[in-house]
C-alpha cells in the first residue's frame, strides 16, 4: 500500500515542479529578463521532454533573442506535442518560420493562427512582410556584411554603433563584463557603457572604456556629431532623457540635459551636419509607440519646439535616426512602411521640407529578424549597424557593410586635418566658422581638440562657403570652398597654421572675390571684410599693409595697376566700418610676390588673392 502512495506521489510532485518553473519563466520573461526564462522553461525539458506549453513559452524566448533554427525546434513540437494547438502555438510557429525566411510556410500559419479573424489587421500586415521578404531575397542588394570581430565585440550585447564621418573613430555601448557598475539590472545583465575604439590601418583596435561618462546606472551613448567632439548620452531617469557632453581635449564633459526633455521617452539622437537641427526618438513611454521628431537650433544656441518629421512616422515604431553627412539623407530603423519584419533600415531624401518615400535597403542589410542603430560614413562606402545574427560572437554584435555601389556619390566635401600654432608647430583648439558667403548667414561652428588639434567639418554641396579658423592671440585663417552638386565626393586633407599677432605675420583673405579683371568687391566678399573689421577693432592698436596679387597672365603693368586698385578698395572698407585710415596702408603686387607655380590653374588662382600683414 506504501509502494502505490509513493508511486502516485512521485508524478504529482513532478507535475508541482513544472508549474514552478513555468511561472519562474513567465516571471522573468514579463522582467525582460529572457536568459533566466530559456533556463527556467528548460528546467521543464529537462524533467518532462513532452511538455508542450514549456516548448511553446521556449519558443518565445528565442523568437525573442532572433533564434530562429532553435525557435522553430520548440515551436514545431509544441505543436506536434498537443492534441488540439492553441492559436498562440501556431503564432508561435508562424513567427519562427518567418524569422527563418521560410515565408509561405509563415503565411500557412498565421492564417492558422487566426481562424476566427479576430486579429485581422495584425495578421495582414505580417502576411504583408512575408511578401515583402520574398521580393527583397529574390533581388538582393550588392552588400556584404561582416561582423566586427571579437576583439569589438564580447559574449554579451554590444549596440548602438556610431562613427565618425572619416571612420577614425566608433562609439558604442555595451554590457560586457567590466562594466563600471557593479550590481546587475533588473534584467540579469550588467549595466550598460559606452565603449570607444580607435581605427588603426583601417582595421578597429581594442575597445576603451570610456570612463568620464560611465556611472553605476545605464549609460548609453545614442549619437555623436560627425567630428566626433560632441555626444548625446542617454539616462534612465525622468522616463528616459537625452543628454550632451563635448570633448575637451583628452576629457568628456559633465553630461548636461537637453532643454526639450520631457516625462515621456527621449532617446537616439542625431544632429545635422551645420549643428542646426536634431533628429530624435520619442515615445510617451519607453515601451510606448516611438516616433522620429526634430527640433531647430537658433545660432544663439535655442532649441525650438520638437515637431514629428513628416512623412516618416507610421502607426508603428520608429527608431534610430542617423542624418547622413550630406545633410539631405536621413535612415532610420521602421516596423512599418515596407518592412520584412522586425525592424528594418530605411533612407529618406530631403527636397526643400518634403521627404521622400522611406525606402527599404532591402536583403541582406535588412532581414525578417530588427535591423537597428544603422550609421554611415561620408562617403557612403561602410556602414554600421548592430544585429542579433545567429552565428555572433554574443547577444547583439556589431557589424560592418560594404554598401552596394550607390547610383551616384554624395554630394559633399569632408574637410579634414590640424590645426596648429605656426611658431611652436604645437596642436591647438580653434573655432572653426563656416559661413555662407552668398547670405553671409553662420551655416555651422565647431572647434578642433584641444588636444591632438583635430578637426572635421562636412559641407554639403551648392553653397560658396567661407571658413574661418579662430584663436585668442592669432591671426585667424581663412579657407574658401565653392561646392557644385552634381561633382560627388571629395575629401580634402588640410594642415592649418594660425600665426601670432605680431609685426610681419601675413594672412590671406581667401574669401574677398573680384570679377575678372575688375576691382570692384562683389557682395560675398561681406563675412571676410567684416571679420577683419572686427579684428583691427579688438586690436586698437594694430596697423595693416593690405596687399593685392594677381598671377603673371596678361601685361605686367596692367596687373599691378589692377592689384593696387583691389587693395584700396579693401582700405575703403575698412575705412567706411570705422578704422583709421593712419592704421591703413594698401599696395599692389601685381604678379611680383607668387605663392605657388603660374605653370598651373591652380597655382594661379592661388597667386590671385589679397592679403594682409602686420606692420
């Protein structure tokens, strides 16, 4: 009679364990928590192999975690296992095949799933993915895609990847081990790091901490301007905010709060390439329904009310926004438009204020499983993204993509290169100022590391653009770049040299303009006259030889006669804003004084210039 209790005894504790552990994982799966779920559900395997409802709710875990040879395992027996599935089961099913790319098997089971239809819009547009999948796979794009190797990337997560426009620099985050907190979140995984890796002969070296932003909490980093001197950094608190901190030197600044944070969801930033506007993500919620905002940005530094930027939001989520170095292109992660599943990559074109159509990136960059947290170089040739490929080195990895040779190149040029002191040959921070020459309007300032002199500045094409580099104690320098659209890419490598303030230091006005032959200063001539105004205003006691030059075509005579008229007509202007004219002596060269070889035309437009020097 004991032997029967005992043997009756043994299945119902079994059977208590089952639903122990069952509840254990419904727990953790609701926390977010999907590791400690896959273990408490396998606990179930491991006792009972035929127990359908652990196979379905394992199922879920790697659905989740983007498994699908290992979703569709647990899926198929959960259903197999069960007298009479449930819709869930075949739900369950139906998203493994889909995450598998086995999309008409997918269709066959949703459909299944929803006998009834009762969720009939949820369902179609599933069914619509699947359809979109088979026509991205059957045209791929001409991409490949690597992941980044184990030295970048660890056994856990590693996301939010971002670049530098010239590839020398990548952030991301991370929750490898060695995080700067000590505890674990709430999800079983350490807390998140930013994490910055240097490229060395085109391949990334070891990842650094970056320690000045990492506390014991969450830090992200969630967007970097293009030179890499400035970043947005996300915090939990207040439902979820945006922060900025600058690079001073070797040193990140204290990340301050953006001013258009509210109580609801801000993350993933990204800022134009002129500094002017931020594209954002927010939600009310951190799991409501997130969308892409922007806000402008005065050149006394306020930001404006965040509006929806039309025409890329849907009734699903919208992630991850990257403004592309052109300024005019903008990609963005979608679970809706056109969509193979999950998340995928899209671009859009700005025209004036009306976006294009969002357009998929299509296979292999995106597939059915999310694509997300996409960056691209200015030259459009690699791009970044993170995955939860299988076959990974962890959780989520970072990859690279050797993008498909685009229809045509972006339009712009990358100026890059140092700034230095021209006695002491030593790297100096300097503000940069980018101005439009034709409105005389500020298009974009940055400033170079004070540390390594650095500097990077995108300028995208159909702007006469004049730049200015500026230092307490120097003269400042001044570059002109004219861009046409329609001439593509061009990157530029420049040394810049500032010279002191003090008696035979020259500097050449690059952007005063005169028509051919003529000595009359056209209106884009305006930005560079004035900031010479302001320098001989700051400098009370400064005196100036205005010079003018020109290249050795033509009668010698003629084009000293001519270089001496353009030279007064600068002493003229700077009279008129108010300097003495005892501080004011003008001369011309004519072609006596060249710079650069008159062999070439661009030795000779270099020889055709004015300039000034301290007396």
């Amino acid at each position: 009679m004991k032997k029967l209790v005992l043997i009756f005894f043994i299945p119902c504790l079994l059977w208590a364990q089952d639903d122990k552990w069952l509840k254990k994982g419904d727990e953790y799966l609701e926390q977010g928590n999907v590791n400690a779920a896959m273990d408490a559900y396998q606990k179930v395997l491991d006792a009972n192999a035929s127990h359908a409802q652990a196979h379905y709710k394992i199922s879920l875990c790697y659905i989740e975690a983007s498994r699908p040879s290992k979703a569709l395992e647990h899926a198929n027996k959960a259903v197999q296992l069960s007298a009479k599935p449930s819709g869930q089961m075949y739900f369950a099913l139906a998203s493994a095949l889909h995450l598998d790319h086995q999309f008409d098997k997918a269709v066959e089971y949703y459909k299944k799933s929803d006998p009834g239809n009762t969720n009939k819009k949820a369902i179609s547009k599933l069914m619509n993915e699947c359809a979109f999948g088979k026509k991205y796979i059957s045209n791929p794009e001409d991409a490949k895609i690597t992941n980044a190797g184990n030295l970048v990337n660890s056994d856990q997560h590693e996301y939010l990847p971002y670049m530098t426009a010239d590839r020398s620099k990548l952030f991301f985050t991370s929750r490898r081990s060695g995080s700067t907190g000590a505890k674990k979140a709430p999800d079983g995984m350490l807390f998140e790091d930013i994490y910055m890796c240097l490229n060395k002969g085109g391949a990334w070296d070891a990842p650094q901490n970056v320690k000045d932003l990492n506390t014991e909490g969450h830090d992200a980093c969630v967007g970097i301007s293009e030179d890499g001197q400035l970043m947005f950094v996300y915090k939990g608190s207040n439902g979820g905010d945006l922060y900025m901190s600058e690079l001073k030197g070797k040193q990140w600044s204290k990340p301050e709060p953006l001013p258009f944070n509210s109580p609801g969801f801000e993350s993933t930033a990204t800022l134009s390439p002129d500094g002017r506007t931020i594209y954002f993500v927010y939600a009310a919620t951190a799991t409501g329904n997130r969308d892409i905002y922007m806000c402008s940005r005065t050149v006394g530094g306020t930001w404006s009310r965040p509006v929806k930027v039309p025409g890329i939001n849907t009734e699903y989520d919208e992630d991850s926004p990257f403004i592309h170095p052109d300024g005019k292109t903008l990609y963005f992660s979608s679970k809706g438009h056109s969509s193979m599943g999950g998340y995928d990559i899209f671009s859009s074109e700005r025209n004036g204020g009306v976006w294009s159509t969002p357009r998929n990136l299509g296979y292999p960059i995106n597939t059915a499983g999310d694509e997300l947290y996409f960056v691209l170089s200015a030259d459009a040739k690699l791009g970044f993204y993170s995955s939860d490929k299988e076959g990974g080195f962890g959780k989520q990895d970072l990859y690279s993509i050797r993008m498909p040779v685009p229809d045509k190149s972006p339009e712009l040029e990358l100026l890059t290169g140092v700034v230095k002191d021209a006695s002491t040959q030593k790297a100096m921070e300097a503000t940069i100022t980018v101005t439009d020459n034709e409105t005389n309007e500020i298009v974009s300032k940055v400033r170079s590391n004070g540390s390594d002199g650095k500097y990077l500045v995108a300028l995208p094409c159909g702007k006469n653009y004049g730049i200015a580099v500026e230092q307490e104690g120097h003269l400042f320098h001044s570059e002109h770049v004219e861009l046409d659209c329609g001439k593509g890419y061009k990157e530029v490598k420049k040394e810049i040299t500032l010279v002191q303030a003090k008696p035979g230091a020259k500097v050449v006005l690059r952007n005063i303009f005169f028509d051919t032959g003529k000595s009359e200063i056209r209106k884009e001539s305006g930005g560079e006259l004035q900031k010479l105004v302001k320098l001989m205003k700051q400098n009370p006691g400064l005196r100036i030889e205005i010079s003018g030059h020109t290249d050795d075509i033509g009668d010698a005579k003629a084009n000293v006669v001519l270089s001496e008229e353009r030279a007064q007509r600068v002493l003229a202007y700077l009279q008129a804003n108010g300097i003495a004219r005892d501080r004011l002596v003008a001369k011309g060269y004519g072609s006596a004084q060249p710079i650069a070889s008159n062999q070439t035309e661009e030795g000779r437009q270099q020889n055709r210039r004015t300039e000034f020097k301290i007396l």
